[in-house]
C-alpha cells in the first residue's frame, strides 16, 4: 500500500511540478469561493492532494479542491453564519464517511450512476459557480447561494465598477487564449493569475489582503446540538459527490495511462485526504480533472507526482503569501468562470438533440434541481428516475417476448409434438430475467393471448436467468386464471433459483407441473390432452423428465 515506484522518477517530478503550478491559483479561488479564505483553499490542495495520492488507489490522479466540493461549502458557510470550525468537522467527517464507503466497497456502486445524472449535476455545479462569480465580477461581493446571488444580480447592474468588470473579463480571455506554445511553460490559468494582478496595481479594486504565511494550526472537531444535523447532511453530500467527482476522474486517468484504478482505495485515500484537511484548516477536495490531465501529459504516471505536486504548494504557503495578498478578487472571478464553463458537459450538450429526449429531459431536471435545489436532491431523483426509466425499457423487451407465441418452434420433435396438439396447448415463452417491471402485464397478456381451444398452457422459462417476487405472484395469477378457465398449467425449463422462487410463492397451487426442458413438457400436454382424467402434479414433487 505505501510502496512507491521510482522507475518514472524524472517524469513524476516534472508532472507534479506542472500540476502544481496549475493547482496554485485554483486552489486560491476556490478557497475564496467557499468563502473560508485562499489559504483554506491551499491547505485543502496540500493535503488531500499529497495523501490522497499516498494512499489512493490512482496513482497519476492530482487531487484537489474541486468545484463540486466548493459549491457545498459556500452553501454550508452560509447556512453556519461562516464558523469556520464547524465547517472543519464537516470536512472531517466528510473524509471519515469516504473511507467508510472505502471499506464497504461502495466505490463498485457509484461507477453505476448513468451518465445524463452525470451531466446534469456537473453542469448544474458548472453553472451555480458562474452565477456566484457574476457579483463579483462586477465589483460586489453578493450574498451566498444560487438564489441569493441571482437575487442581487439587478442591484449590481445598477452599479457596475467597471473596472472589476474590465478585468474579470480580461483575466477570462487570457485564461482562455493563452498561446498553447506558451502553456508548456506557464500554464494559462497561472499566467491569467499573474497578468491580471500586474494589472491591478494601476487599478482601484478589491484585493484579498493580508493572508496568514506558515504551517497551519490544528482544527479540533466541534459539536453542537443545534447545527449536528446540518453538519452531518453536508458532510455526507460532501463524500458522496467527492466519490463520484474522483472516481470519474480515476477513469479519465484510466483512459489516458491504459491502467485500472482501484475505486475503493482510492475512495479510503480521498478520505484520509480530507480527513487531515479539516485537521489543519483546509477544504475539501476531490480528484481534479484538469489537473490530473496536465500531470499525466507532463510525464506523471505514479503517486510521486501527486504528492510533488502537494509539496510544491507547500512550498509557495511557506513562502509567497505575502504576494497572493495583492491578487484581485476579480482576477480569481474570472478564473473561476472558466472553471465553471470547463464543467458544464458542453459535448453532451451539443449532441443532445440527437439521442433519446428522455435522456436529455433527465439531464436537465437533474441541473436545475442542482441549481435550484440541492446536489443530494438532484442526484438521488435523478438516479431514481434513471432506474425506473430502465425497468420500464427491459419490462416493454420481457412483454415483448412474451407476445410472440410460437406457431413452430426450432427443434424437429418438439415441433412435431406442437403440430400434432392442434391447438391444444398454448405456450409462452420468456426472454431474460423476468423481474417487477413487467409482473403488472404478464397477466393480461397471458389472458389476452391464450388460444381459445387450450386445455394446456406452458410457460417456457429456459431463458430466464432469475425471476424476483413480483414476478412470481404474476405466475400465480395465470395459475389461478388457467385452473378457474379448466387449463393444466406446467412450467418448464426452470433453473433451480427460479424454481426456488416460483415455488415459495405458488406452493399452494398443487395443480401446476414441472418440467426440466419443452420436448417432456410437450409429451406431457400430450398425453394430457389426450387422456380424460385430470392428474395433478404438486410443485413439491420432484421435476419430472
């Protein structure tokens, strides 16, 4: 688990150096953003970035704070009235339910949450980062939450510093059409960072100020009655959308490496990340996407690099503080515009059109739900609508299958059997697992579908893999509609846990047969039709052959 690779040593280092460089003025806005300040911003890159990486289970993923985490924060400072040491257990704890979910294995599940969820929350946190820098941007420092900042737009365009406004823009511009020959160098967000705070010393605009230099002091937890709920709530928001936000960006480094991460180690790394983040006063954070990105293209590929990449950081808050007191809030503004317009799934987006509308629909109740409401709440209808979108798609394949009665079937005998029955005997057959979704219609369909003439019915399971309760109480129903209309039922086919299933639901319907296979089935209708007494098989019997 702590065995370090050095065959990549050159690499590692140059890739945690650019990382680095690159992480400075996010973690910086982000910090600011959350609204606990630059250096929280730092310390939270230092140390999820450098154990995260020691105990992750991606070895080339940069980790750091992340737009997702920051929007929760911001909303938890401002539900907290900004006490900042109950904020700090949030973070603790944050981290302490991701290695729970670490050691659960919960990792496996998350990677199972469709893609238009996805979308619509990334893009939805894309856009609350947009709306809360649009004040700011103009030369005001507006309230916290989506609403309350949309709320205070019209007062800032009522009194535009356009000053602010001239260099949030033009920090933007740089940030975006920094010369790509340049970036190897110096990467555009830290050029931006840079130019645009050159800029401001000929400018009247609002500063950050005087920002604390050395190692950080420990934050011990804090507990209160009245906010242990709220805290608790945001603490888990917080590790559930620090998993996912990771994990997405462990298969983009899976992408780009041609390696497997291991989700969950990396989820006990994140943990432990921002476990010691709220210990020393930092916010959380999670696998950073672009940062990981510019690390691997500059040669990392094993966990030195992240933890170089954190060690350069603590290296500038050791140092260099004195100099980011000058950076203009406007500049960090506009880096975080890009940042949120980097999360917004403009792909997805463009291609839209093209695919299912259910899909898009989803995407789009789960961004403004993200916007409007909250991300626990977005995610959750999302991935619920998600699922029951599914069920409804593979219960429609199962009736489907259902519907089509075979007039002859592939093997000769079995065949010969069905012609000779004369339409006697009625047979259904099931395609795949056989689940709740579809339980509500086999019914009807049987019902519906039944030849009229049928002394037998035969319900094929040969390729049904599994059948689930509800399933089994449909059987029932045709069961009972079959014996009240005179027609011997018999089920074929059935592997042992379905046979396991349907026999705990129907055992008090002694009037069903079984079969291991459709040609003993047939025989069986057969001589069933052809006989006059009505000899019942019970389903505690042993399968007949």
């Amino acid at each position: 688990m702590f065995k370090l690779n050095v065959s990549n040593l050159r690499g590692d280092i140059t890739g945690g150096l650019t990382a680095g460089i690159v992480a400075l003025p996010l973690a910086l806005a982000l910090g600011v953003a959350s609204g606990l300040g630059p250096m929280a911003g730092l310390y939270g890159a230092i140390a999820v970035g450098f154990f995260a990486a020691l105990f992750g289970g991606t070895p080339s993923q940069i980790s750091g704070p992340t737009g997702p985490m920051v929007v929760v924060l911001a909303g938890l400072f401002a539900s907290l009235s900004g006490d900042a040491s109950l904020i700090f257990t949030a973070v603790i704890l944050a981290g302490i339910f991701q290695i729970i979910f670490g050691f659960l294995k919960v990792g496996e599940y998350i990677r199972l949450v469709p893609y238009p969820v996805i979308s619509g929350f990334m893009s939805g946190i894309g856009a609350i980062i947009i709306i809360l820098q649009l004040g700011r941007l103009l030369g005001h420092e507006p309230p916290g939450g989506t609403i309350g900042a949309l709320s205070y737009l019209p007062t800032a365009l009522a009194d535009i510093n356009f000053a602010t406004l001239g260099l949030g823009i033009g920090t933007l511009i740089i940030a975006y059409k920094w010369p790509a020959s340049l970036g190897k160098y110096v990467p555009g967000a830290l050029a931006a960072l840079i130019i645009g705070t050159l800029a401001s010393l000929a400018l009247s605009v609002p500063i950050l100020g005087q920002i604390p230099t050395g190692l950080p002091s420990i934050q011990m937890p804090v507990f209160e009655q009245g906010t242990a709920l709220l805290i608790l709530e945001a603490a888990f928001i917080l590790a559930v959308l620090g998993a996912i936000d990771s994990l997405l960006t462990s298969l983009v480094a899976d992408n780009m490496t041609r390696t497997r991460h291991d989700s969950n180690k990396e989820l006990i790394g994140q943990g432990i990340g921002n476990t010691v983040a709220g210990f020393i006063g930092g916010i959380a954070g999670a696998g950073a996407t672009m940062r990981t990105v510019v690390n691997i293209r500059s040669g990392g590929k094993d966990r030195i690099s992240g933890m170089v990449h954190a060690l350069v950081l603590l290296a500038i808050v050791l140092g260099l503080s004195p100099l980011a007191a000058k950076i203009p809030h406007a500049v960090l503004a506009g880096i975080l515009v890009k940042v949120g317009l980097d999360i917004i799934d403009w792909s997805y987006l463009k291609r839209a059109h093209k695919g299912p509308r259910w899909d898009f629909g989803l995407m789009i109740l789960v961004l403004a739900l993200t916007v409007f409401v909250d991300l626990i709440t977005a995610v959750g209808v999302g991935v619920v609508f998600a699922a029951l979108a599914y069920v409804r798609q593979i219960a429609q394949l199962q009736l489907e299958e259902l519907r089509k009665i075979p007039e002859s079937l592939n093997d000769p005998e079995e065949n010969a059997l069905l012609e000779s029955l004369k339409g006697k005997v009625s047979i259904f057959s099931f395609g795949g697992p056989l689940s709740f979704g579809a339980a509500a219609d086999v019914g009807h369909h049987v019902r519906d579908n039944v030849k009229a003439g049928s002394k037998v019915m035969i319900l094929d399971f040969t390729r049904v893999p599994t059948v689930d309760v509800s399933a089994a109480m449909a059987v029932e129903t045709v069961t009972v509609d079959a014996m009240a209309a005179g027609r011997q039922l018999v089920i074929c086919g059935a592997n042992a846990a379905v046979n396991e299933v349907l026999e705990s639901i129907c055992v008090n319907h002694p009037g069903i047969v079984i079969y291991d296979n459709l040609h003993d089935a047939l025989l069986y209708a057969k001589k069933k039709v052809t006989e006059t007494p009505n000899q019942e098989v019970n389903f505690n019997a042993v399968s007949q052959s």
